[in-house]
C-alpha cells in the first residue's frame, strides 16, 4: 500500500506543478482566447467525508490567500482534466476526469488505472481515494468556453480509505467552483 501512496503524493506534485505551467501556457494559439475574470469572482470548494467538512471560499483576486481552486487540462490522454483545490491546514481535494468538458463520470478503482480519481489529502497524506476503493459520481454543471470562467460541479459516492485509517469505505459529498486556467 504504500507505493500507492507514493504514487497518490507523485500524482499530487505532478498535478499542482503542471497548474503552474498550465496557467504560463494558457495564451497558446491553440487555447481559447483568456477573458480577465472580474474582481470578485467566486471561487470555493467543499467535501464532507467521515462526517468532516473541509472547505475553502475565496474570490479572485482578492482572497487567494490560504486556498486555491482551479481546473483546466495539463494536455495529456490519461488526465485531460484535473481540478486542484488546495485548503487550510494542509487539506486538499484532487479530481482528474476523462475528458475537458461538462457531464457526468463515474470515478472507481477501474478508472484509477486509467488515472482518473478523486483523492482527499489531509496533512499531506492521502487518506480517501478511489485507488482504495469506492465509487464517486462527479458531475460537471458548468464549463465556460473562456479561459477565467468558472467551472462548477459536484460529487456524491462512496470512497476508500487508506489501509492506515483502517480501510474500507465511506460516503463522501462536495461541490466546486474552480477558476478555468486554460
């Protein structure tokens, strides 16, 4: 199990530093052209698992500071979507989707290996993933066609535990509204 987290906490870096490259890339020809969000424009995410709710809210610019949440695509097949939500107090909310657009996906141990997930950090340890186990649905609500818009949606499941919280399952419940970086 722990190369799982290993692989969980690689995942993690990889994905955070390619938003760092997403956002210096995202004036490509081949993106759509960038509209400036306006001041005030909010931001925020949610999950509630093992009756805990952990959440942030911000708007940009203002009140970055002490959490994040964005989305966009780091260009690859196996994670064209990726939504990093980064919180107080080390929490993070992970959520990598087949494809760069709105609908419905259901996220389990099969689409892991495909390297699609959704995964809870708390402290820097992955303690919920559905590389543990589960099953969550996430359903994109909105995908703006501009890049600063707002993508918005929500999720409901079940999902695993790390073998360190003792396994097994347990429902989880959230929401975001993630700033589109590219």
């Amino acid at each position: 199990m722990k190369t799982v987290k290993s692989k969980l906490v690689r995942v993690f870096n990889t994905l955070f530093l390619g938003f760092g490259i997403i956002v210096i890339a995202s004036c490509n020809p081949d993106n759509p052209q960038p509209n400036n969000p306006s001041t005030g424009t909010a931001l925020q995410w949610n999950v509630t698992i093992d009756g805990q709710t952990y959440s942030w809210q911000g708007s940009y610019p203002n009140s970055l500071g002490g959490g994040t949440a964005t989305a966009g695509s780091n260009g690859t097949s196996s994670q064209p979507f990726s939504i990093a939500c980064v919180g107080p107090g080390g929490t993070s909310l992970g959520i990598s989707l087949p494809v760069y657009n709105s609908g419905t996906y259901n996220l389990n141990l099969t689409n892991y290996a495909l390297s699609n997930y959704i995964a809870v950090i708390i402290n820097g340890t992955p303690n919920y993933s559905t590389s543990y186990g589960g099953s969550v649905t996430v359903n994109v609500t909105q995908f703006p066609s501009n890049v600063n818009g707002v993508i918005k949606g929500n999720f409901i499941g079940t999902i695993g535990k790390s073998p360190a919280l003792g396994g097994g399952t347990t429902p989880i419940t959230g929401s975001f509204d993630a700033l589109r970086s590219n």
